[in-house]
C-alpha cells in the first residue's frame, strides 16, 4: 500500500484542491487543502477523514476560514451512532456510511473504493453531506453506476446534477464535468 496525491482546479469558481491518500495502521485516511472563492471571500479549508479498512467512514477535521469567519470542526458519531458536529447531533440519519465533505472533491473517493462496483452495477448511495456554507450534516441522496474501468455515471438529484466521472485507478475522481479537474496526474509514493 503507498500514499496518492492528486491537485485539483476548480472550474465553477476560481479555485484548487490537493489531497493526499495514505494507508495507516487500520484503514486510511484521506487529507488536503481546498482554496477558493466563496461569493468573493477567500476561503481556505483544511481537511483531513479517517475511514476504516473498508472505506467506512469514522471521523473527520475541517479547519480554515472563509473570508473573516474561522471555521473549527469536529465530525464524528455519539455512543449510539448518531452523526455529529462538533458534538451536537446532526439531521444525517445514523444508518449514512460515507462522509461527503461539500467543498472537495477527494471524498467521493470513499464510495467508490467501499463499494467496488462492477461494470454494470449501480446502487444508490446517500451520504451525510457536510452542506457548505451552512456547516451542518445533512443527508445528500446520490447514485454510482460504473460505466468502465475508469467512469461512473454519478447523480445527486438535490442538485440537479449528473455526470460521468473520470476516476484514476486509486479512486481520486480526475474529472468532476463543471466542478473540478485534475491538474497533475495521481501519484503514488
């Protein structure tokens, strides 16, 4: 097992991402720096999810700021598995496996390595959706259809949005049609 990075570039906004994947004793984790422009503000979001070796999510940090506005979170589930932000229960119903982090494009990643879908197959797959710039869990309705090797028609209805995603042999999505496109290739290390 080695450890991918990719950059991305924003397209609907001015903006980049860099993540970095890296195994780690019981599972992975998937961590990087998203920059951009939220309606004129700077913004800069640090974010860092721990899943476990089968790509479930367990927690996750985002950090930074938009514009002025500091920005400190903590997700993670209560003792009964309810999701939870900075300690306070979240409306994404506890049965949500995968953490989708709104602002980056690096947490598609997870569903896509979880379910390991063949040609062919499609499933929905909701997740809790940290909604951005709201800051709260919420539940996002989804799908993943594997089109080949390496594109998956993908759906979030929520937003009226469908597309076929590029993905990279890792799982990083390299092009994400009107959001974001990888800009360096996938290395591993």
């Amino acid at each position: 097992m080695s450890t991918h990075v990719i950059f991305w570039r924003r397209i609907d906004v001015e903006g980049h991402d860099c993540g970095r994947l890296s195994p780690v004793d019981d599972g992975w984790s998937i961590e990087g720096v998203a920059t951009f422009l939220h309606e004129s503000k700077p913004t800069c979001l640090r974010h860092r999810v721990s899943c476990d070796t089968g790509w479930r999510t367990r927690n996750a940090t985002v950090s930074g700021w938009l514009g002025d506005k500091p920005i400190e979170l903590e997700i993670g589930r209560s003792a009964n598995g309810a999701w939870q932000l900075n300690s306070v229960d979240q409306d994404a119903p506890a049965e949500l496996v995968d953490l989708d982090l709104g602002f980056t494009p690096a947490t598609n990643i997870l569903p896509i390595r979880r379910l390991a879908l063949s040609v062919g197959q499609e499933t929905a797959v909701p997740a809790a959706y940290l909604a951005f710039p709201a800051l709260h869990l919420e539940q996002l309705d989804q799908s993943y259809r594997r089109l080949g090797d390496s594109n998956y028609a993908y759906a979030a209805p929520r937003f009226d949005y469908e597309a076929t995603l590029e993905v990279a042999e890792t799982g990083f999505v390299t092009l994400y049609p009107g959001l974001w496109e990888a800009v360096a290739p996938v290395d591993a290390s």
